[in-house]
C-alpha cells in the first residue's frame, strides 16, 4: 500500500493543472498523479482539425513531458474510491491512501449509446464522422470535402452535459463557411440538431449566433436526440424529448456530438452526487460530505460548461484551498463559475463568449465580444494553445 499527501485522479487539463500549480507553490509537496494515458491532448483544437486548418498531430503531446517534477505518476485505472478510509483502489489491486484526494477524472463519452454509433464513426462511406476522437477527427474534413450539389449534412448535440458545448454548432459553422467558399452553399442542406431549447444559453450572444446561422441557412431543430444510426441506409432516427415522436432523416454526412457522462468509476461511487458528477461545493470545489476531497472540471457537479477555461480559473481555487486545508485553516477562495467558449463562425471568424454561473457575461477585452472577428480567431488557433502547453499545465498561467 502507497500513502501520500495528495492524490489527483486524472492527468488531464485539471489534474496537470493543479499538480503544477502545487509543485510551484510547494515544492516539497508529495503528489501522485493516477492515470495510465500515454498521451496528452489539446482538444479545444479539435474543432479546426475536424475543418482542415491544422493536421491532428497538432493536439498530441506526450504525457510524460508534463507530468510535474518529483510527482509520482502511477499509470493504472482507478476500480473504486473509500473516501471513510482515505483510500482508492486501482483495477490492478493496488491501495493507494491520502490525506488530500484531488478527482480531476474527466468526461465519458458514451460512443455506445447510440445503436449503429460505434460501428460506423469514423469508417470510409458511412458519412458518420466527429471531432469527439483523436482517432476520428479527421473523418469530419473527409466528409466535409466530399460533400456535393444536393447532399444533407446533420450535426447533431445530445441533452447531456458535453466538454466545449459550443463545438457541435462550430463545426456546423465551419462547413458552412467551407461550402460557401466553394460555391456550394445553397447547394447543400444543412441541420443542426440539438437536445437542449435554444441555441446558447446566455441572453447577449443569442442574436448574434442566430444570425450567424440564418446567414449560413442552416435549419436548427431543438429538445430532439439522435437515438440511432443505420449506416447502411444513411438514415438517422431522432426522438423529440418533450412528445417521444420518432423521425428519420437522411444524411450524407452526420457529425455526431456523442453523449456523455461522468465516468462510471465516479457514478458507482460514494463521492458522486445524484446526477452521477462528484459533489463539491461550487465556490470551493471542496467536497459537499468529505472535506479532504476536492474535485474540478468535467467530471464535478460545478454548474458551468465543461471547458478548458473554466478549468482555468477553478484550478487556482482548488490549489489555494487544498494548501489552507493542508495547514488546518478554512478553505476561504471562491470560484465564481467563469467559463468561455470561442464559438467559431468561420475560417477567420469567432464569436468570445465569458460569462459565471448566472449567464452574465464577463468579456475580458475592451471591445464587443459577440461580434465574429478574426483578432479572436487567431487567439484561439495560435495564442490558446502556447498559453495551454507552456503556461497552463506548468502551472504558470493563473
């Protein structure tokens, strides 16, 4: 059995994050990281890879190059938490107890929900594509490029929580734009499908997106899931949520925004609230039952979208509150739901949307952000991604 003073459970966006910003702060501190993944991915750039603009290999790192030094990486699958004993327990038997548990697990994206979903996404002639994989983003340009004069293109966005809610209408966006700039445009049908009511959820950048989309001419169909995909016909079944009525729709591409979920390592567990994520309180991100538990990101119950950037702001929260705890003092600094999705418009267009936890916006530079200009393009293809490797997971970037 290993013991040490923090654990972190994931070696994502959160847990790098975090585990730097520690080491920064506290050199001495002892950390273990807990996740087998070989690889490190910035998948905010998903989104204009699935376009075109950058290869794939773009996103990929390896992990081991950020994992901080003198933390103890233990490359295993967590099976179960036992927060009464301070423990947890990996698929290979191990016993791992802390003093401080730090769960930054991330998202489960539920590929197998969908009948016909996983056999089909990603392969050549299926027309079933998404920038929800390393391994099948590159599917999306394929199937962007081969569209033609009176193809149908369905992009699809579950009811589920997902990471980067703005992606599933972005790249919807991006082939519009890729059809215009091509004369093929009008040629096309293009249908955004969405589980949720509208189009955003915050009041000042609903016009503008609507209006985005009225010039592109995409129909958009809200509170209506994909429920299953029959490659072979090139037929989508969707349900309405609100009347159950089931209808079919032909497709020649369909990218599909998979459901998601915490992982069921953290739903089975006695850390997850109701809804399956962990529960913390959402301006400490300290855990609502067990006070040396503390959990940020995707897989928390923090009522904000599943970004990169709101990573960003609670990571400092987090750290500031796992040190107090450490030395015997309250947990004292406040998150107070920051998030921001850069909603792509177009090749050289993006929409910066701020906003906290009441939906009001919290824009950061001094000019109206809700206007698609290529100043914020270019931050999020070429200034992100500096930012996310060489500040961010080095802990610097707060």
């Amino acid at each position: 059995m290993a013991h040490h003073q923090v654990v972190i459970v994931g070696g994502g966006t959160a847990g790098l994050t975090v585990a730097s910003s520690l080491k920064v702060k506290n050199p001495a501190i002892d950390i273990a990281i807990i996740d087998p993944a070989e690889k490190h991915y910035y998948q905010p750039l998903w989104t204009l890879i699935g376009a075109g603009v950058f290869p794939k290999e773009e996103s990929e790192r390896n992990e081991a190059d950020y994992i901080p030094a003198g933390t103890t990486w233990i490359k295993e699958f967590v099976e179960s938490f036992d927060p009464d004993q301070n423990a947890i327990l990996t698929k290979a038997g191990n016993k791992i107890t802390y003093d401080v548990l730090i769960v930054a697990a991330g998202i489960q994206i539920d590929w197998d929900k969908i009948p016909g979903l996983k056999e089909s996404i990603g392969k050549p002639g299926t027309g079933v594509c998404s920038n929800y994989s390393y391994e099948t983003v590159e599917s999306t340009w394929e199937n962007i490029q081969a569209l033609k004069e009176g193809d149908t293109a369905i992009f699809t966005h579950p009811s589920t929580p997902v990471k980067c809610g703005g992606a599933p209408i972005k790249i919807n966006f991006l082939t519009a734009d890729y059809l215009r700039k091509n004369g093929k445009l009008n040629k096309v049908k293009l249908k955004f499908i969405k589980g949720g009511g509208g189009i955003f959820a915050v009041k000042k950048y609903i016009g503008p997106l609507t209006k985005v989309s009225d010039d592109y001419g995409i129909e958009r169909v809200w509170k209506t899931d994909l429920i299953a995909i029959d490659a072979s016909k090139k037929e989508a079944t969707f349900k309405h949520l609100e009347t159950g009525e089931e209808t079919v729709e032909h497709y020649d591409m369909i990218h599909v925004t998979p459901p998601m979920s915490a992982p069921d390592f953290i739903k089975n567990s006695p850390l997850a609230a109701d809804s399956g994520w962990v529960s913390v309180d959402k301006a400490s991100t300290q855990h609502t039952k067990y006070p040396n538990v503390f959990s940020l990101g995707d897989c928390s119950n923090l009522p904000t979208s599943k970004t990169g950037a709101a990573i960003r702001k609670q990571a400092p929260v987090t750290v500031a509150n796992v040190l107090a705890f450490l030395n015997n003092n309250k947990p004292e600094k406040e998150y107070d739901g920051y998030t921001s999705c850069p909603l792509v418009t177009g090749y050289g267009g993006l929409i910066m949307a701020e906003f906290d936890y009441d939906k009001q916006p919290m824009e950061s530079f001094p000019f109206d952000q809700a206007v698609p200009r290529y100043s914020m393009y270019a931050l999020k293809a070429y200034g992100l991604p500096r930012m996310y490797w060489h500040g961010m997971l080095k802990g610097r970037d707060f």
